[in-house]
C-alpha cells in the first residue's frame, strides 16, 4: 500500500530532474503505479474513498425506529434499560453480547440527533472582583478526633482571580456557620471584593423565593459592602472555582495525612491547626496574583457582625426550652422565665438579665434533646417517682458505669428501692465530682461489692485511686541480663 510520503519523494525526485524511472525507484513503487499518482497529483489518502457503507446488516434495523422514539420522550434512558425492554418485547431476537452494538449505537444517536448538552463557558476574573463560598463535607477523609470519628463540613472561601483560600470548620450548612466563615475569611483576608458568590444555600437564599436573599443575608452585605450572587438551581458548576478547589484541598489534605501517618487528633483545636497549616501552603504559591487583589478590595467595617442568631423562648415546667426544633434542658430555677437563646454555629449560649447563665453544645438535625441531670437532679430527689417513664431518662446517665449501677440496683432491690439510691448517687456526681463518683462506681463494679451511696460516697471520701482498663503496667528491665546472654555466648564459642 503505498502511502503518503512516498509520493512526496517521488515528486520531489522528478523535480530535482531524474528520470521517471529512477524517480520510481527511489521511491519504492512500480512504474505504473507512479504514472497514476503523478497524472492525479494526490496523495494516497486525498484519494481514499470515504467510508460510508455498512460492512454487515444491522442487527436492530426492525427496532431502531421504536428505539428512537423512546429516547425522544425520554432523553436520560439508558442503553442497558432499552436493550433489556427489547429483549421482553422480543423474545430471543437479541442475545447478551449485542448489548455494546446497541451501546454504540445509540451513542452516535445522541451524537447527531440528540438533545443538546450542557456547555461550560470559561470565565475571566478580575483582581478584587470576585469571591465564591460553599460548603463541603470531610467525612471521606477519616478524621479522628479523640478515638472517635469526627463527623464535620468545611466552610470553602475562594477568591477568583489569585485562587487564594481559607476555610472553617462547622458542622451543618445554617446561617449561623455561613456567617462565621464568611466574616473570619473577609477579616483574615484583610479586605473585601465586590462580589461574592454561593449556592442556593437556604442560609442565604430564600426557599419560598429563590430569586431573593434572606433578611439576615442581605443584612451582611450590608454591613461588608460587597454584591451577594447565587448559582441557578441545580448549577453547581456555576461555582466552578470553588467547588474545583474542594477537590484539590481533599487532595492536598488526604496526602498530608498520608505524611503525617495518623488520621487521629487529640483534640479539635490540633486538627484545625493542622488545616491553618495547609491553608498556608497552598496560598504559599498565589502571593503575586494576591498582591493586585489586596490593592483593590474594600475596606472591612469597623466591627464584625453578630455570629448569632436571637431568640427569646421561654423556660417550661419541664426545665426545657425548645430552640430550632430541638429541646434543651437549663436550671431549674429558671423554670417560668423567660430568657434569649443566642444560637451560634456549634452552640447555643442561654442569657438571662444580661449575663449568660447557661453553655449548651448545639445539636444537629431536628426532634433531638439534650438533658443535663445537674439541672433537675435537686427537684428529681424529691420526686423520685418520676424517674421509671421520665421522657429523657437515659440522658439521666451520663456513663456507662452510671447505666451498669442503676441496673445492679434493679436486679438486687425493688424498683423503688433501686431509683431512690440510683438518684442520691446522681446527686452526689452533680454536688460533688462526676469523675469522681465514676471512678469509684468502676471500683465496687470490678470488687463485686454492694452499690449504694453510702458506698460510693466513702470511696470518693476515700479518693482511692482506681485502675482503668487502659492502665497496663509494664515491669523495668534489667539490662544486666542481655550481658549474661552475652556472656554464655562467649562461653560457647
């Protein structure tokens, strides 16, 4: 076969004057076939025809025509699901290994006459201009905090044009964790762009209005001076900037853990450090481009907005108030009171006569409590009747050696007899020192001794120091005896 650059050689040849022959020759064909190719002047491949017939039948030529139809009405249809409906229509017509014929098929189909796909249209940014946020979950990393894993989101800032960002750790997409991470970057950043960026965050966007901003929203712009905007629904790639940079930072996290060999963190502060950390690292390589983004943004306020959220509740009979469809137990004496919730992103602080009298951790997610048995304990011993079908009762054990006693107490006592001295030993954990008490229950357990407060109360008077499961103790080496191997060796040999 011959091919293109042996016909350039052959032209090139006659035209350096050599004989038609020779010219063949050197150019590795016949002389008729070099006659054909200097009387067409084109090369093989302008001479190819184009292939544009079927080599075989077409297998589903009966079916194509229904086929089309169904990827009309239905666009998203697999391939997979219309072969398989061919194969109920038809009985034995289609056999498995036909599926990638028909695969490709319908890939051409879509090709050429399928409905058109969605285009991304690069953006040019300018300095100072444009910022974009989001959050992002960081669960697939295996974080671990303390032994446990730590479920948590990361609030994603990014400025556009340096590509310059920063985060903060919080845990639910609310206001109140927008609001944060928001204002900790602007003030860590030292400046404001004029525009920024999100999804369609409920904490920004209204739900009933998605072409409007919430009040608590607008009321930040307001107070930062830049130009909220949001993301057409369903258009995530619209924050392409950011959402690209979640990629990477998991990326450039998962392998500093890789580095670093452990996943595990002492305590949340070490683990937020760490990502200060590779923060700093990856806008080592942007301070240029950042440079002409600081020389145009805004200035900051002369203040940061409130972080929180107000809400004026009132205090139950039960010693509960309900804050964002959650309960929450306080003080007992504040029982009738009315009192202001201000909810931040990762806890809800209780203020009654300006001063905070209560700090609860928030809880995620709706329908869910949070009981404190230091708050009712004094009313619970007066009224230890209400203990057996108390709502919240298993909040009422704040260990598992707390759960083990009541339980010892049931099994040996009456029920009455167990709850009573079940609740004077709660009692003694909130007057005196619940680590104490727990110790201490942990040593009449392991001693199969009587539980009782008394008991418990002498071992805390006491303050025996009890061995946990985790305490091992390994007894000093000698090294004089490794000499003594030593020594025989030498013997031996």
């Amino acid at each position: 076969m011959v091919k293109d650059e042996q016909v350039r050689i052959l032209m090139r040849q006659i035209k350096e004057g050599s004989t038609f022959e020779l010219s063949a020759a050197k150019a590795g064909m016949g002389i008729s076939t070099a006659r054909r190719y200097r009387k067409s002047g084109k090369l093989p491949r302008q001479r190819a025809v184009q292939h544009t017939w079927c080599t075989r039948p077409d297998p589903f030529a009966a079916d194509w025509q229904w086929t089309e139809e169904q990827l009309e009405i239905s666009p998203a249809l697999e391939p997979k699901t219309l072969f398989e409906a061919l194969q109920r229509l038809y009985p034995g017509r289609y056999q498995d290994g036909q599926l990638r014929t028909f695969e490709r098929r319908i890939k051409v189909w879509r090709a050429s006459k399928g409905p058109s796909r969605e285009v991304f249209f690069p953006q040019i940014y300018y300095p100072g201009q444009w910022s974009e946020s989001d959050f992002t979950r960081m669960n697939s990393l295996g974080i671990m905090i303390a032994g446990q894993p730590y479920d948590h989101m990361l609030y994603h800032f990014v400025l556009c044009y340096s590509n310059w960002e920063t985060g903060t750790v919080c845990f639910s997409e609310s206001y109140e964790s927008l609001s944060v991470g928001l204002q900790n970057a602007l003030w860590e950043l030292g400046g404001v762009p004029q525009y920024h960026r999100t999804d369609q965050l409920t904490a920004a966007v209204k739900v009933a209005n998605p072409d409007e901003f919430t009040q608590r929203y607008k009321a930040l712009e307001r107070q930062y001076g830049f130009i909220g905007g949001k993301t057409q629904a369903h258009c995530p790639n619209e924050n392409g900037d950011v959402e690209q940079r979640h990629f990477r930072l998991k990326k450039a996290v998962e392998q500093a853990l890789l580095l670093r060999g452990s996943k595990e963190f002492a305590d949340r502060h070490e683990y937020e450090m760490f990502l200060r950390m590779m923060f700093d690292r990856l806008n080592a390589g942007r301070t240029e481009r950042l440079k002409e983004e600081l020389e145009l943004l805004r200035e900051l306020p002369d203040r940061r907005m409130e972080d929180y959220r107000r809400e004026r509740v009132k205090v139950g009979t039960s010693s509960t108030v309900r804050i964002l469809h959650n309960t929450y137990s306080v003080h007992s004496r504040l029982v009738g009171e009315a009192v202001e919730a201000r909810v931040y992103a990762d806890h809800i602080e209780i203020w009654y006569a300006q001063r905070k009298v209560e700090h609860l951790p928030r809880l995620r997610g709706e329908s869910k409590h949070k009981i404190d048995y230091r708050h009712i304990i004094d009313r619970l011993v007066r009224k230890p009747g209400a203990f057996e079908n108390y709502r919240y009762r298993d909040d009422l054990f704040p260990t598992s050696l707390f759960r083990v006693a009541y339980d010892s107490l049931s099994r040996n006592h009456s029920q009455k007899f167990a709850t009573k001295e079940y609740l004077r030993i709660l009692y003694l954990a909130a007057r005196e020192n619940e680590t104490g008490v727990n110790d201490a229950l942990r040593g009449l357990i392991t001693q199969s001794l009587a539980i009782t407060a008394i008991a418990v109360e002498e071992a805390l008077r006491r303050g025996q120091a009890v061995s946990t499961p985790t305490d091992v103790t390994i007894d000093a080496v000698d090294i004089a005896e490794y000499d003594g191997l030593l020594a025989a060796r030498e013997v031996l040999v």
